[in-house]
C-alpha cells in the first residue's frame, strides 16, 4: 500500500512536471516565434528601404540621362535653326546679287544704245565735215581726213579721260561700301564674349566656420597656400566667402581649384596644401588642353597638333590689356574667315591666321622674342602653310602684306582690340609692374620662387636653404629693395619678405 501511494505521489508529481516542461516550452516557441516575426519585419523593412534607395539612385540616373538628352536635342535644334538662319540670309544676299546683276545687263545695253547712236552721229559729222572741207578749203580728201582724225581723236580723249575718272570714282565708292558691308556682317554673326579680366576671385564656402581651418593654427594654412600658389588670400568679413588677389590668372585658377579640393576632402595642413597645390598644376594642364580642343571643334579645325592646341588653352589664362586672349584669338579667326569667304579668298588660310596670330604669349613669358616672332616660329615648327605665316607676320605691320589674306588678319584683330570695353590701359599696366617686381626678385642667386602680392606692394621670396643661410636672406632682402628702388616707379612703399626654412624628410619602411 505504501507503494502504491508512493508509486502515486510519483506519477503525479511526474505529471506535474512534464506540464511544467511543456508550458516552458511553448512559451519557449512563442517567444521564439515572436523575435522570428520581428526578424522578418524588420528585414522587410530594411529591403523596403534598400529597394526605395536603389530606385532613388535609378530615377535620378534616368533623370540626369533625360536632362543630357534634352541639352543635346536643344543644341541640335539651336544648331539647325542657326543654320536655316544662315542660308535664308545667303538665299537673300544671292537674290540681290542677281537683282544687281539684271541692272547691270539692262545699263549695259543702254549705253551699247547710246554708243550705236554715237556712232551714226559720228559717222554722219565725218561726211559733212569732210564735204564742207573740200568745198571751203579746197583741200584734199586725204588731208581734210588727217584734219578730220585730228579733231576727232582729241575729242575722243576727252571724253574717254572723263569716262575713265567716273568709272574709277563709281568704282571706289562700291568697293567701300562693299567692304564696308562685309565689316559689319562679320561684326554682327560674331557673338564672342568680351569681358574685361580683373585681379581677384572668389571662392565659395559651404560653411563660414571653414575661413578658420583655411587659416590654420597661427595662420600656417594660409600662410603654406600664399606660398605654394603665390595668390594673396582675403579672409574678411564677406559671408561664406574668401577673396584670392592676383595679377596672374594661372595662379588665381590654382588657388581656388586647390582650396576648393581641400574644403572637399576636409584635411587641410601645410603638407597637404603642397600636395594638391601639384595635383591641380597637372590638372590645368589638362583643362587647357581640353580647351584648346574645345576652340579647335568650334571653328571646324580638327587637325591641329596637340602641342598647339596646349598653348591655345593656355591663352585662356593670358590677358593684353585685360583682354582674354583666347577670346580675341577665336574672334579674330571667325571675323577673318567670314570675310575671306565673302570676298571669295581662303577661308581656312585666314581663319588660321587668325587663330595662331597671337599664340606666341602663351610663351613669351618664358622664352625670349616678341610675340609676334614667337607665334610665327610656333607655326613653322608645326608645318603651317607659308601663306598662314605671311599673315601672322603682318599682322602688327612687321612684314609687308603678302596677300589679301594677310590685310583680312590685320583687319579683325583690330575690331576685337577696338570692341568697346575689350581692353583696359591701366590693368596691363599693373601687371607689368607686378611682373617686373617678380624677374628683378628672380634675378638674385638663391632665389627659388618669387610672388607679388598685395597688388604689388609686397613682394614675397622663398630662397633654398642650402644656398642662403639666415644672415645671407637679410641682405638678400637689402639687395633686391635697393634694387627695386633703382630700377621702378611706384606709389607709397614695397615690402620684401625673404623666407628661409629647412626640411628634412625621411620615409619609415
């Protein structure tokens, strides 16, 4: 009996705790059901938010891809209409050539009338003459000719000088208004920009807390960027904004293609400066290149060297009295071949022409001789036609004009030059200054770079240090003030700055 009970007591509790062991794990398998559940909801979730991302990414890419298609189709259209637009002015030009033509032909025979009755009157003159001669006189009939011939061949001259002098005056007068009326066609179909350079840019700042960062800790950021890039850098009080001053535009396009990368990327310190400061040289390298190619498709010439269509880039970064040469380069090109194709001559040789007239102060710079000689040399040492040359070298009256080609090159670099507000005296003045601060600081032993800052009324140097001790970059700073006293002209005063400092750099492996 004690068995049973004990037997009894022992199911039961076994029975107790296998309820208890299934209630855990069912709600075990609840709880594990439930987190599988907000598994998979939130999976769900996160691939809703990955579709919605990766269709955004897509939408936007056919967005962009429609935009491109739409610019092209626009230009297209522009380009059609400009074309419509120009034969309908060529269809008008020849009608009025043919309506000139039909006046022509109808004078012509008017005074092929004229003359017939000329003629009959003459003929008719000659024998009453002839009769009253002999009849008066009593001479012979050949001697009343030779007095007759006589008579009639000084009237004949007088009237022929008389002839001769209008028809010269009537011909000048057309030709000049002829001329006059190609001039100003060309003007009108050139649509070049003219913009007169200035010595400053402006970089933009997403945030005004950046203008610190560029300045750096003691002013060492701005102090490395002035050096690397020879650009003054303005930090005032112009909102989210800094001002680059300088004469060389190369230098300015530096300046802010480098800081820009820099505010980018984030890190900003003196030996990162240097470091992007180079990567942007080459990288203007290939955007004037680019440019040059950019001109060369835009006038239909696809056969330029590339060295050539360097140098034309790099006259994008050059000014002459403020004016762009790369501008004035195109549309002295375009007003010279449109004249020439007017006047029936070679478009190619004076577009040409025009077009590499002036590429030798992408050099002149760095290599001495004027522009004009170096542009000429250019050419030749890229195989450019005689006639090509012949008009480059006319074209500041250096050379006599050779061919009409050449007076047409003369001609359309004088209307860009004298296009209202196309130049500016005193900008090139300026820089001529500032450029001459550079070569007299340049021309000292030691000197590694030279910049001209403060609109020229500072000149900073930075000398090798293996070369100028500290006592020696002193006197180096005496010399060249005294130098520059000698030798220029300028308002109030010029600071020399001579820095010296020493590297070493070594690499840990």
């Amino acid at each position: 009996m004690t068995c049973a009970g004990a037997y009894a007591a022992w199911f039961r509790s076994r029975k107790k705790i296998e309820a208890q062991t299934i209630g855990r794990a069912e709600e075990l398998a609840k709880r594990t059901v439930s987190e599988a559940e907000k598994d998979a909801e939130r999976l769900r979730k996160d691939a809703q938010v990955e579709a919605k991302e990766k269709f955004y990414a897509l939408k936007q890419d056919f967005d962009r891809q429609a935009q491109e298609r739409r610019n092209e189709l626009n230009g297209i259209e522009r380009r059609l209409a400009q074309r419509e637009e120009h034969l309908e002015r060529k269809l008008a030009e020849v009608d009025e050539r043919l309506k000139e033509l039909a006046g022509r032909d109808r004078n012509i025979k008017a005074r092929e009338k004229t003359i017939e009755d000329c003629e009959r009157k003459l003929k008719g003159m000659i024998a009453d003459q002839q009769r009253q001669l002999e009849q008066i006189a009593g001479l012979t009939s050949e001697d009343a000719k030779r007095v007759l011939l006589k008579s009639l061949e000084s009237d004949a001259r007088r009237d022929g000088a008389l002839m001769v002098k209008r028809i010269e005056e009537e011909a000048k007068l057309k030709a000049e208004n002829d001329a006059k009326k190609i001039v100003c066609m060309a003007i009108q179909r050139c649509a070049v920009d003219h913009t007169t350079e200035t010595t400053v840019s402006v970089v933009d700042l997403p945030r005004e807390d950046l203008k610190g960062r560029i300045i750096g800790r003691e002013g060492r950021n701005i102090r490395a960027l002035e050096q690397a890039t020879g650009v003054d850098l303005i930090v005032d009080d112009t909102p989210e904004a800094i001002i680059l001053s300088g004469f060389d535009p190369v230098r300015r396009e530096i300046a802010k293609m480098a800081i820009e990368k820099l505010i980018s990327d984030g890190r900003i310190h003196p030996s990162r400066i240097e470091e992007v400061v180079e990567k942007v040289k080459k990288e203007l390298d290939e955007r004037m290149r680019r440019e040059g190619e950019s001109v060369a498709l835009e006038l239909g010439q696809g056969d330029i060297p590339p060295e050539m269509l360097y140098l034309l880039g790099k006259l994008k970064f050059r000014t002459s009295y403020g004016q762009n040469m790369l501008q004035h380069s195109k549309e002295v090109a375009f007003l010279a071949g449109f004249m020439a194709t007017e006047l029936g001559l070679s478009p190619r040789i004076a577009l040409r022409a025009g077009l590499f007239h002036d590429i030798g102060k992408a050099v002149d710079r760095e290599t001495e001789g004027t522009h004009t000689e170096l542009s000429v040399e250019l050419c030749r040492k890229h195989g450019e036609s005689k006639e090509v040359l012949d008009a480059i070298e006319a074209h500041h009256f250096d050379a006599d004009f050779v061919s009409l080609e050449s007076i047409l090159v003369q001609v359309a670099d004088a209307i860009s030059a004298a296009r209202p507000g196309a130049r500016r005296e005193m900008l090139e003045n300026y820089v001529k200054r500032v450029r001459k601060l550079e070569e007299i600081a340049d021309s000292f032993e030691g000197v590694a770079k030279a910049y001209a800052l403060q609109a020229g009324r500072e000149v900073r140097i930075i000398v090798e240090s293996n070369k100028i001790s500290d006592e020696q970059s002193i006197w180096l700073s005496k010399d060249i003030a005294k130098k520059i006293q000698s030798e220029m002209q300028y308002p109030g005063q010029i600071k020399v700055t001579v820095i010296r400092e020493t590297r070493a750099i070594d690499y840990a492996k």
